[in-house]
C-alpha cells in the first residue's frame, strides 16, 4: 500500500476506535500504530483449516465469509 493510502487506512481505524470506546485521541493511535494494512482479494482465504488465528484485524472495506463446524 501507498503511505497515502496506509494513513488514510490508519485515519480510519482510528476513527471507529473512538466510535466504540470512549478513549482519547493519543490512546487510539497507540492502539493503531499496532496494527498494519493487508489486502486481501476475492477468493483469498484469510485462515485456512486447522491454523490457529493469533492476529486481529478490522476489515475497512468488502464483505468477509466466515464458516463454522
């Protein structure tokens, strides 16, 4: 991703931080800086069977399926 497009990414985040929770502007982006932009694509698993997931992610755009046994 572009700088541009990782602060906008980053604007955004942080933006729906402050949404949900009640914190201040300096907490929200140390909560943000943790995290880094990934692309996903159509058809592109984001954790496959049996791998264990230790990430959290926050999706800005697009819609994700999620299966469950």
């Amino acid at each position: 991703m572009a700088d541009t497009e990782t602060i906008v990414a980053q604007n955004k985040f942080i933006g729906f931080i402050q949404m949900v929770n009640n914190i201040s502007m300096d907490a929200a982006q140390k909560i943000a800086s943790n995290f880094s932009p990934v692309v996903y694509y159509k058809n592109e698993y984001f954790l496959r069977e049996g791998a264990v997931n230790t990430d959290y992610f926050f999706l800005e755009e697009g819609i994700m399926r999620a299966f469950t046994i």
